[in-house]
C-alpha cells in the first residue's frame, strides 16, 4: 500500500504534441494505402490515429508526479514510472530551465544537466542526489513540489554555489 499522497500533479501535453503522433501515423497510413479507395484511406487513417492515440496513453501521456512519505514518483502513461527515494534526496530547489537546449525537449530526457521529467513549460524542482546524480522534475507547480519534498527530508533548498 502506497498511502496517501503529499502531493499529486498531472500534466497532459500541449495539445498540438498530443495530436502529432496520431497524426503522423494517420499520414503515414494513408502514404502507404495510396492504391486503396478514398473510403479505404480515411477508415485507415481513422484506425491508425485512435491507435496512436491509445499507444501513447499507455506509454507517454499523461505526466503524473505522486509525492508519497517515502519516494517521489513519476510515471507517463500508465506504465511508465520512475521511482525516486526521497533518503537520497540531498538538494531539492525550484528552478526554471530551457527545455530545449539543456535537455532537448519535453518527455524523459537527458542532457548535460543530468535526467529530467517534464512535459510542458519550463518550471519545475531540481532534485541532486546524493550520488551526485541530478533530476529535474517537470511541474506547473514547482514551489508547491519543492516545499512539500523540503519538508519530508530536511534537505538543502538552494541551488549548489549560492550564497
């Protein structure tokens, strides 16, 4: 039993990231059924979207962020999740960032600053373990995350190097 969460978010995507996938797929289809009847390629094309579509809730959407007692979980879809246990959390900060070049996008990313969950904007709570590694969590309400994570380990809350 996972008990009652300290604090919960869930972040859709930008609709028009929500609609590129299925409809990629639906162009692809219909590239592909070029000999078929018009009739044949919409029906297709309607098949391959709800598809996509269906695919993606399982796997990438939505962001769910679930602050528990004792570990900060992220999972996209229903079957992606990530699990952070808050005794390794030894720095936890808001901070803005630019999805883009620091981590090349929205989604479970990597880049120079370490991982990072996000799905939309450029908010969200820097997270140093104490292995050094850092995490970024995405969210639409960061100084909420950072609090509620601050109080339940009693870690630092300002960025490494400042004053």
């Amino acid at each position: 039993m996972e008990g009652e969460p300290l604090f919960e978010e869930t972040q859709e995507p930008p609709w028009p990231l929500a609609m590129l996938a299925p409809g990629a797929t639906a162009a692809g289809v219909l590239a592909v059924a070029r000999t078929i009847s018009l009739g044949a390629r919409f029906g297709a094309a309607g098949l391959a979207a709800t598809a996509a579509g269906l695919a993606l809730r399982e796997v990438a959407f939505p962001m769910e962020t679930k602050l528990l007692a004792e570990e900060l979980q992220v999972r996209f879809g229903r079957r992606t999740r990530f699990r952070i246990p808050l005794k390794n959390v030894v720095r936890a900060y808001y901070r803005a960032y630019n999805p883009i070049p620091e981590y090349g996008g929205w989604g479970i990313r990597t880049g120079q600053q370490g991982r990072a969950f996000n799905m939309r904007g450029n908010e969200g709570v820097q997270l140093v373990l104490a292995s050094g590694k850092r995490v970024l969590i995405g969210s639409q309400r960061p100084d909420d995350l950072a609090r509620a994570i601050q109080s339940l380990t009693g870690c630092e809350t300002t960025p490494e190097g400042a004053a």
